[in-house]
C-alpha cells in the first residue's frame, strides 16, 4: 500500500485541475479530482485525503470554496486546506485563512511556491495528529473509552443506537455523559456522518442561536447555515442542556416537532434528518418546576432516559477502572483508601488522579504506595489507629470452639472491625463507608464491643 500524501483538488476549470494534478504527481503525490462541491463532499466522506487544494468561486456549484471549507472542518478539524482564487483579494485571503484553511495563493502562481506550501501544510497537520496522539496517550490513560462505564449501562446505549430516538443521558460531573454520548454515535448507523457536541452553557445566548440555526444573509454579513442543517444524517450533542437559555429552547422546540429547518437563503422549509442526544449535570425537573426549562421540550428530548452512577457507588470497579486507564499498580493499603474516596469529579477525577500519580511515580515498575496518592485521597487521618493496633492484640483468638456463639461473634466482629479501622489509619467515616455500615452505627458497634476506651473515641 502507498504512504504517498493524498490531494484533493476542487476546481471548475479542467485546465486548472490538470495543471496542479501534472505538477503533483510529477512529486509523487497521489492526486484525486472533483469540480463541483457534490463530487468533492462525497470523495471526502468516502475517504478523506491528507489535503485539500480549493478554489474558492466554483462555477455551477451548489457551495463556494469557503462554505465547502466550513463544512468539512467541522468533521475534519485536522485537515489543511490550501485556498487558491484569480481574484483573489485581502479581504478574500483573510477570510479564507478565518474559516480554517492553512494558506492562500493567488493564480497564477509558481509551482515551487506550491509545492512549498504543500510541504509545509502536510508538515503541519503531522505534528498536530502527532501531538493529539500524545495527549491521548498521556500516562497510558484512555480518556475517552466506553468501556469506563458500568457494563449495564453499555448495554443499554447499545440497545439505543440501534434505533433513531433521541437520548436524554443525565448525570453527576465527570460520570461520562459525552462518552456515552458518542458510544450511541459509533454504535449507530450514523457512525461514518458528522458527530458534534455543542457545549450550551459555555456559549453565550446569542452565538448558541446562531450556532444552531445559523444567520440571516445580509448586506453586512454572509450567509451562514446552522449545525442543524449542516450536519444532516449525523448526530448532534446538546451538552447540558438544562442551561438553553428559554428563547432558544422555544426554537428548537419548533424544529424537533416537524424536523424541518428554515433555510433563510432560500426561504424554504428543508427536512432534516438528524439524531440529537442531550446531556445534563443539573436536575431538570427542579429546572423545570422553577421555571428555568420547558416541560414540553424536555419530553421532546427525554424519548430514552439513561442516568449514569456516581462513580462512589462503584467502589468495586475501582480496580478494573485503574487497569483500565493506567499501567499502575498500587499496593493494597492505596487501593483501599481509592475505593472508600467519596469520587466528587467522578470518573473524571479517578482519570486526573491516574495522571497526577503517573507523573510523580517515576518509577512505573514499582507499586504505588498510599503515601503517593493526593492529599485529598490521602488524607490526614492517622490519628490513634496506630497506638489501638499496638496496644490490642488484633489477632483473632484461636479457642473459638471453647466459645458459645454470642462471645465468638463478638470475639470476631471486635477484632475484623479493630483490623478495618487499623488499614483506614483510624478514619471512622472511611471504614464505614468501606464495610458498608453507616458511621453512627459503627460508632455504635465499636463502643458496645469496647474497641476504644474513653480517650480513644476521638478518631475521625
């Protein structure tokens, strides 16, 4: 198979074309031809090739050079884009170079000069996969794999993508809402069609309108179509959508009940064939009872309600969690004290924490200890643990078949709990948590037992 570079070019003028291609593939690039934007958008989503050559006035064609440009930057952010125009102006070259291409040339140009540009556009793109790649491989964690995520919850998502519903996943921070969001992507039928997640709380009301349904053609401003029509047949994420501000929701309530979109360029209805999945950290139905979201658009997106769970209820997971997003290994004292933590950031914190350790635990043969874990896992709770197991002997007596049943029971339950708050360094709240008993009951417990004496009963 040949690793020579891909380019596309996209010109009406079959001169041109063959002109760029004769250059090209003189330099041993593997060429492909389209003249309109059809042809162009359908070998793109087929295969997408390492560059674009683009004119920006194509003749004939349903988009010009920079609207074709925006479309395939949103599923191809990566890929360079050189623009080219026989009229070409400042004002054209900045527009193109804002849209996302790498560069402009002007026709007619040199063929050194382009090749330059090409070298370098291909140049660039590389090292932005390459550095993606080593993000991503950071610490050997896998931050976006699905498998984080307890195995029900994958069955169901599975179940879901088979069809065309609209999902509503809800959650606490860091659960993993945007990894099952795209789980129900790749598992669909959309998978080879755009997936893209439009953050509402971080936009501000008036570029998430405009985001969405895009802006009216004017004498001050070019028309440019929303990701409701731009990312037809693929799927689109509303992540936390309890924060749409209420005119927006009213829109996008209009577009949900028909599926059709205006188009204000043409001013015509258009059917649009799109599958939305939205997320939520907040509570909607308190946002709905304050009035802060509409009860008849949340039915609208609530066809498939999945909630995933806290990562606290999940203690048992933590292990295979670990494996899952890091090559360490922790001693079995760092491991208990992960798996009583309350998780507040949840799956996302366990994956910072991994990281943190990564990079102070230089060493990556030698098992991670407790005393290397984060203040807040770790904690400063070694309060009197130490001076109970030196001073009670937490050993089980071995006469216990001299015993009747009530003093063997007492006998075991006094020296299995001394022993558990010992490994939690005499944190009360933590062995709880751990052996599955609220805190005043073992407080309880462990007085009725005489665990502690009177100047012991301080511990956390």
């Amino acid at each position: 198979m040949s690793t020579s570079p891909v380019i596309l070019i996209i010109d009406d003028e079959d001169d041109i074309r063959m002109l760029i291609a004769g250059i090209l593939e003189d330099e041993g690039y593997l060429v492909k031809h389209a003249a309109t934007s059809d042809q162009a958008l359908q070998m793109i989503g087929k295969h997408s090739p390492d560059l674009i050559i683009q004119d920006i006035w194509l003749q004939g064609s349903e988009k010009d050079g920079i609207e074709i440009l925006q479309s395939v930057k949103i599923t191809h952010s990566d890929l360079p884009f050189l623009m080219i125009s026989g009229h070409g102006t400042i004002e054209t070259a900045v527009s193109a170079i804002k849209a996302g291409a790498y560069d402009f040339i002007e026709k007619p140009f040199k063929s050194d000069r382009l090749l330059l540009m090409i070298s370098r556009a291909l140049e660039n793109a590389a090292l932005k996969k390459q550095n993606a790649e080593l993000r991503k491989k950071t610490s050997g964690i896998a931050f976006d794999d699905a498998r984080s995520l307890p195995e029900p919850t994958q069955h169901l998502l599975e179940k879901a993508a088979k069809s065309n519903s609209r999902i509503m996943i809800t959650g606490e921070v860091g659960t993993g809402k945007l990894i099952a969001a795209h789980f129900v992507h790749e598992k669909s039928n959309r998978s080879a069609m755009p997936f893209i997640t439009l953050d509402c709380a971080a936009l501000h009301p008036e570029q998430l309108e405009k985001e969405l349904f895009g802006n009216a053609s004017g004498a001050q401003q070019a028309y440019t179509p929303g990701l409701l029509r731009r990312i037809n047949g693929g799927t689109l994420v509303l992540n936390e959508v309890s924060a749409m501000p209420l005119e927006t929701q009213g829109k996008l309530l209009s577009f949900l009940q028909d599926s059709m979109y205006y188009d204000t360029k043409s001013h015509k209805n258009i059917p649009i064939d799109l599958r939305i999945i939205a997320t939520s950290s907040d509570n909607i139905d308190d946002k709905i009872r304050s009035g802060g979201f509409r009860k008849d658009l949340f039915y609208r997106l609530n066809v498939v309600p999945i909630m995933l769970t806290p990562l606290r209820k999940r203690k048992n997971e933590i292990g295979t969690l670990i494996e899952l997003f890091s090559n360490l290994k922790f001693s079995e004292q760092a491991l208990i004290k992960l798996k009583s933590y309350k998780w507040p950031g949840n799956i996302k914190q366990l994956q910072n924490v991994l990281e943190w350790v990564s990079l102070m635990h230089e060493d990556k043969d030698v098992i991670v200890e407790a005393s290397i874990l984060p203040m807040e896992i770790n904690g400063n709770s070694a309060k009197e643990a130490k001076n109970i197991a030196e001073n009670d002997n937490i050993i089980p007596p071995c006469n216990l078949l001299e015993m009747s049943l009530r003093e063997a029971r007492e006998s075991f339950e006094r020296h299995y709990l001394l022993s558990q708050v010992n490994r939690f360094d005499g944190n009360i709240s933590r062995t709880a948590e751990f052996i599955g008993m609220e805190r005043s009951a073992l407080h309880r417990k462990l007085k009725s037992l005489e665990v502690f004496s009177d100047d012991k009963q301080n511990i956390a």
